[in-house]
C-alpha cells in the first residue's frame, strides 16, 4: 500500500514541485512573528491541576480576596570588611532608598509607600515599641548584612521597573557596601536575557559542528546546505507554535531550548537518513526522480514509522492534566509532525527540482548488470562496519554478557535517584539575580519572596465573628506558631497581629470602627488610652485586608523559616493540611493554603501519580507500532527492552555524576545539587524512547530488506551495519552536539537535560546499536521475526543474478 501511494505521491511532487516550496516556503515565513514574541510569553508562574487542594485553595482565595497588585521586592545592604551594618550609612541608605522611590518617575504611582519595612524604618515605631526584637529579623545572624522590604507593581513595565530600581540601588550605594535586589520580576528578566544567550550559543557552537559531520556523512558540499534549511524552516515552526502555546497556558523558559534542541537534532536525523538513501540510488546509476521515488518509498516509510513513535512518546505528554507538561508534549509533537511533513515534502520536491545538480553521478548509462558486480564486489570488501557486524554476530553472548556486568551496577544508582521541585532551579547562577537570590537564602532564606496565604471560610454566613471560631483560629495560629518551620512572629491576621494575639474585644471593637466614618473612627480612637492607640491605628490599616468583603472568610498571612520549595515546607504542608486544620476547626470550615509551596506539591505529585500509567501507555502503542512495521511480535519486545537498559542506565550515571557529584570538579554548580528538576525524567524518557528507537529502525529496516532477500540474519546485521553504521553514527553525533551544548548553559536543569540526552545518545547510537542489539538480533536469529517467517534462501543457479536490494520489497509491504 506503502509502495503504490508513495509512486503516485512522488509523481504528484514532480508536477508541483516549484509550487509546493513556495508555500512551505512561506508558511516559514509566517511563523518569523511569533518567534520574535516568544519570549514575551514565557514565564516560570506555573498553577497546580484542577481539583487537587492547592487548586481548590487558589480559587477559594480568588473568590473572597482580592490579589494585590504589588509583589515583595527585598533590598539587601552588605558591609564588605565583615563589620556589624548597623552603621550611620546603612541608615542614611535606607532613608535614601525610601525617598529614591517613592520620588521615582518611572516607579510613580506602582509603589504602596506604607509597605517599606527594615531595621531603621521599625525604629521607634508601635511594633518595636512592643517588641524591640522584631527590628532584628531584618540582619543577618553575623550582622554584616541588612534588608530592607517594599511592595512594587510590576504589572504594567516590568523591565522598566526593575532597571529603575537596579539603579536606585546602585546609585546610592554607599563605599564599602555591595548591594542586591531581589525580587520576582528581576529573576525572570534575568532568566528570559540567558535564554536568549543560551539558544544564540549552542547555535554557536552547534551549526559548525553539523557542519562538519554533513560534509564527512555525505562528502559532497552541495548536499550540506539541505538539510540545515530543512531544520531552519523546521526551528521557526518550533518556535512560532511555542509562542503561540504561551499565550494561553504557562511555558517555562527553558522549553523552547529543549523543543530547538530536539527539532534540530531529529530534523538533522530525518533529513540525513533521506538524502544518503538518495544519494545512494544516485550512485547505482538511478536518475533523479528513480532516486526520489526509492527515497521516499523506502527512507521515508522508515522515518513515518520512526515519527509515529517519537510522536507516540510525546503525544503522551499531552493528556497530562498538568499545563507545563502538556504543553512541553504537544509542542514537541508537533515538531516531530512537521519534520516528518518537512522531510516528506520539502526534501523529495529539492531533489526532484535539483537532484542532477546535487548528485552528478558518473556511473549513469552503465549496465545494471555491471552494476550489481560492483555492489557484489563492495559488498565483499573487508569494511569497517562489516568487520563490526561480523565481530557483534560472532561474540553475540560475550557481548551480551559483558554489557550486563556494566550496566547492572550503574543502572542500580536508580533505586537511589531523587528529584527536586526547587524553583530557584530555574534560576541561571550567573546572573545579578541569582548572586542576590543566593545571597539572601545564605543570609535569610528565600521565605521573604513568598509569603504564605491561608483562607478560613466559615461553613454560616458571618460565622468569623463568632466567640467559637476566634477561638478555633487562636487554636490554629496556635499551633502554627508552635511548628519549627514557622516565623512566629510573621503571622498577620484579624487575631494576629505581628504573632501577638488579639483579644476577642479588640476584633469586636475594630468591627465596629470599620463600619464608621473618618470623624466617629477618630472619636473613638481618641478615648483610647494613648499607649494603645498607635497599636489600634496599625491595627485598623491592616484590619480590612484579612476579612473578606462578605464578612465570611478570613486570611491569615505567614512566612516560613525554610525555603518554601524545600522538601522541609513540603512536609510542614502536607502535616499543616492534615493534623492543624481538623484539629482547630473538624468540619466548621473550608480552610485553604494559596501558596508556592502547595501549588508545587500538588503538581508533582499529580505529575508522577500519572506517570506511571502514561509510561505504560505510551509502550504499549509503540509495541503495536513497531510490531506491525516489522510484524514480529519479538522485534518490539526486544527494542523495549533495550531502551529500558539504555534509560535505567543513564539514570543511574546521572545519580553518580551529579547528586553523588562525581562531576563537581567539572561542573562545581551542581555541588549543592539536592535532586533531579521533576519535570525532567518525564520529559527524559519520552525523548530517549523515541530517539532510541529511531536509530534501531534505521538499521533494522536494512536488515529486514536483507533478510527478505534471502540473507541469513548474521548476514543483514553486517550488509545493515555497512549501509547504515556510518549514518547512525554521524546522526548520533548531530544529536550529541545538539543536546550537549545545552550543558554551557548557565540553568541547572538545561545542563542536567543536556547531560542526559546527550550522554543518552552517545551509549545509544553507540555500543547498544552497533553492539549489542545485533548481538541480541544474532542470538535470537529466526525467532526476530516471530510469527513472520522470511523467505527460505534458495541458492541461485551458476550465472544468474543474485537477489539484491534493487528487487527487495519494501518493509511496508
């Protein structure tokens, strides 16, 4: 069926030829827009699934409170000599930083002037009145170092606002001090400028290298520039279709590095595969459109098998519930779809239009049957690669054997591998953000950027105001208070205030004055006894934001005293939701946290509750796949097993290299390396599944036209080995290069990708195809293709032709 469609489709090309790359043309061209927006759209905000508790609780908070526009931003002041901060200047600089600000006119009307907080500022104020020791949380344990808080809008000019405040900071700094900022926004203009940086680089580094091994896989200049336009119209689709995914679902900034690096390395796979078919028809003597005709028919079913199970892997990744997964699958099935489409229309249409000029060949107006002696005589020749395939044939168990003892002990390290869901993951270490973030955690901890939410919602309708639930909540903020990893004094709330509690009276009494006017309220306060006063003014500011507008629902606000993405936070949530809550309340409330630190449990957690049955799915559609192209039932089998070792193995190196820091003398950022970044094994096994497989179906669609010509299997692995080991390997070291620049990245989880494909591929492409899967394929012999049986070699009479390649069925058929 394959065979028949592919003449009429090739003949279809050869009339539409110039049409047909005009407008592939210009659909490339199309996608340039949304590539020069892309980065416009990522961001590293990303929102648990629907239906589990972290979810539930965001949109329990978005229904009674309102989100405040202004986000914390942390100003840090360090004495360089190691002296105590609390200097005249460390004053004169928090002074200078408030009046900068609040004066700014580029930070005009995005400041809350009443949210400043620091050392200096808390002096003589109520709270330090109260407490004298709160002042304190804003130095550093050795006191060299100091911070100050603000809230700022970011919402209209986030880079305006954040090189604003870079250069306030800069600008008043005084001699003999280093200071930081801090903050969200800063982070991801920081993150977005070195994903542009790392994209430019392995491009850099990458395209020179293709380069290279295009001209010693083909040996002909003219067919070089081929395949890298194919991947240059493939990229601008890759990254028009992210762009237009960012826009309605959240992209992490290191999404599109991945999907380049992927379009790149299997765009570059397909298109050299396809043209050395061609290349080679064009040296039996075969004329262009003969030479399309075979290429398309025999190379191009290979790799729409070969697409059909990359894509498989990915499309995996799209019923994921979680958005950042999703959106990672589809992207890159798409671009697995449109290489398939690219190579099946953009390269037959450039060799039936140029391929005389790509491929003169000399040999065209011999006989064929000068022909076929010269390809017997090749065939017969002591080649590397044959000597290869007679060498894996003849010590199949050894090989075998030995591939066991080395690969068992690593794939061990697995049980072993642990992952991490630390966003400051994503942060790359080199830039002004990452210095002032690393900074602040080594001083303070990160807990000051993310302040924990909490809504109480009474089960009646005015239910907060009732003696029971204050003394439910003063149980609850109670045992908050209790828990290590919790600021005591950080919790705000109408009960709370600065961890002081507040007398039922006090709230009844605050109740009453927000319903006042501004003359009545000053009244009031005016009866109070002075020392309390200022307490009740602080009080009333606060006092509306912790109560929702419908009087049914409360907010408590706290910070903890560990990273809130540490597995430490993680704990405290999942005892705070279990034990906290139904102690304090049973059933009289709906109690939600609306935090960083549930949104990432929840996500992960989800994620890797599917990821189990999506690995399991995803396997069981390749094996169908596989299994009808080469209808065997043991082919597929085998294959999986192959690249369950192959993934099991590289797992298990990367436990040894980074989290046992075996590479720390290479890579000395990954010293403090607690896991592997979650999203990462997912997408992992996706790619090494079908890339994996991609190269054992270039080879084995050779053997099978081999074998299916009468060759023994012994035989096809060598005849294979010869036409396709060169191939593979060059295709292996496109990849390599591709994934590989990736480790100069700057972002942990772009080197632990890279690391991983990379090395991935390299065993891969390597000593599993080239090694052990033909020892496997010569052990197993007829039993590969179970229940098909090939033809039963007949031995050909004295002069006639032996059965070749030229009259070999297709694999299709």
């Amino acid at each position: 069926m394959w065979k028949d469609f592919s003449k009429r489709y090739v003949a279809f090309l050869d009339r539409a030829r110039i049409l047909v790359l005009l407008l592939w043309l210009g659909l490339a061209l199309a996608a340039i827009p949304g590539v020069l927006t892309l980065f416009d759209h990522l961001g590293m905000d990303y929102n648990a699934p629907e239906g589990t508790p972290a979810a539930q609780a965001r949109h329990l908070f978005e229904q009674e409170f309102a989100r405040e526009p202004y986000e914390n931003s942390v100003v840090l002041l360090q004495r360089d000599n190691g002296h105590r901060v609390l200097t005249e200047a460390a004053a004169q600089f928090t002074r200078d930083l408030v009046s900068s600000i609040t004066g700014s006119c580029v930070l005009k009307g995005q400041t809350d002037p009443n949210s400043f907080l620091g050392y200096f500022l808390l002096q003589g104020t109520p709270i330090d009145q109260q407490d004298p020791t709160a002042k304190m949380h804003f130095i550093s344990p050795d006191q060299d170092t100091m911070l100050v808080t603000v809230k700022i809008n970011y919402a209209l000019h986030g880079d305006e606002t954040v090189a604003a405040l870079r250069d306030i900071v800069q600008r008043i700094t005084p001699p003999g001090y280093t200071s930081y900022l801090v903050c969200d926004p800063a982070i991801g203009k920081d993150t977005m400028e070195v994903v542009i940086r790392d994209i430019e680089r392995i491009n850099l580094v990458a395209v020179p290298l293709i380069v290279l091994v295009l001209l010693l896989l083909f040996r002909k200049a003219k067919l070089v520039p081929i395949p890298l336009i194919a991947i240059g119209i493939v990229l601008l689709f890759a990254l028009g279709l992210i762009s237009v995914i960012a826009r309605y679902t959240p992209v992490l900034p290191f999404a599109p590095t991945i999907v380049s690096c992927i379009g790149l390395g299997v765009g570059i796979d397909y298109s050299v595969f396809m043209l050395s078919r061609f290349q080679e028809e064009r040296r039996q003597g075969r004329s262009p459109y003969e030479a399309t005709e075979i290429m398309v028919q025999r190379a191009g079913f290979t790799i729409l098998v070969s697409a059909l199970t990359l894509g498989t892997a990915f499309v995996g990744l799209v019923f994921f519930p979680v958005d950042l997964i999703s959106c990672i699958g589809s992207a890159i099935a798409l671009i697995v779809g449109l290489t398939l489409v690219n190579n099946l229309v953009f390269l037959p249409a450039v060799t039936l239009l140029l391929g005389g000029w790509l491929c003169p060949d000399k040999t065209l107006g011999q006989g064929r049957a000068d022909l076929g002696r010269a390809a017997e005589a090749n065939r017969a020749g002591p080649s590397f690669w044959r000597r290869v395939g007679a060498f894996s044939t003849r010590y199949s168990v050894a090989i075998i054997i030995v591939a066991l003892l080395l690969a068992i002990p690593v794939s061990w390290q697995l049980a072993n591998l642990t992952v991490s869901d630390n966003q400051d993951d994503l942060l790359p270490y080199d830039t002004l953000s990452g210095q002032a973030l690393g900074k602040m955690k080594s001083e303070f901890g990160s807990a000051m950027l993310s302040p924990l939410d909490i809504v109480v919602k009474a089960q009646t309708p005015g239910g907060i105001w009732s003696r029971e639930f204050y003394d439910a909540t003063t149980k609850f903020i109670a045992a908050l208070q209790g828990d290590p990893e919790v600021k005591p004094d950080s919790l705000m709330s109408v009960v709370s205030m600065q961890g002081h509690a507040v007398p039922y009276e006090g709230i009844a009494f605050a109740r009453s004055l927000s319903g006042m006017n501004d003359a009545l309220r000053n009244a009031a306060l005016a009866q109070l006894d002075p020392n309390l006063r200022a307490s009740a003014e602080t009080y009333l500011r606060e006092f509306g934001s912790y109560v929702s507008s419908d009087g049914d629902a409360m907010k408590i606000t706290l910070f903890l005293s560990v990273d809130p993405l540490s597995r430490e936070a993680k704990a405290w949530l999942a005892k705070a939701r279990r034990d906290y809550v139904h102690s304090a309340y049973g059933d009289r409330a709906e109690v939600g946290f609306a935090c960083r630190t549930a949104e990432s449990l929840d996500i992960v957690d989800n994620a890797f509750g599917i990821f189990p049955r999506m690995v399991m799915a995803v396997l069981a559609v390749i094996y169908i796949i596989i299994g009808l192209m080469f209808r065997s039932a043991i082919i597929p089998l085998r294959l999986l097993i192959t690249v369950g070792l192959t993934i099991s193995f590289i797992f298990g190196m990367f436990d040894l290299v980074f989290l046992r820091h075996w590479g720390a003398f290479l890579l000395p950022q990954i010293e403090n390396l607690q896991g592997l970044f979650w999203i990462l094994p997912i997408i992992a096994f996706c790619v090494i599944v079908g890339l994996g497989l991609d190269y054992e179906l270039f080879i084995l669609s050779r053997v099978k036209e081999a074998v299916w010509t009468g060759r023994t299997t012994q035989e096809g692995i060598q005849d294979s080995l010869e036409c396709t080991g060169k191939l593979v390997t060059g295709a292996g070291a496109i990849m390599i290069v591709s994934f590989g620049g990736m480790m100069f990245s700057t972002m942990i989880p772009l080197i632990e990708i890279g690391f991983i494909m990379g090395f991935a591929i390299l065993i891969d492409a390597t000593v599993v195809r080239i090694l052990l899967v033909p020892a496997l394929m010569s052990v197993a012999d007829q039993w590969n293709w179970w229940p098909s049986r090939p033809p039963i070699k007949e031995e050909p009479a004295e002069g006639a032709k032996r059965p070749g390649a030229d009259n070999a069925p297709l694999t299709a058929t």
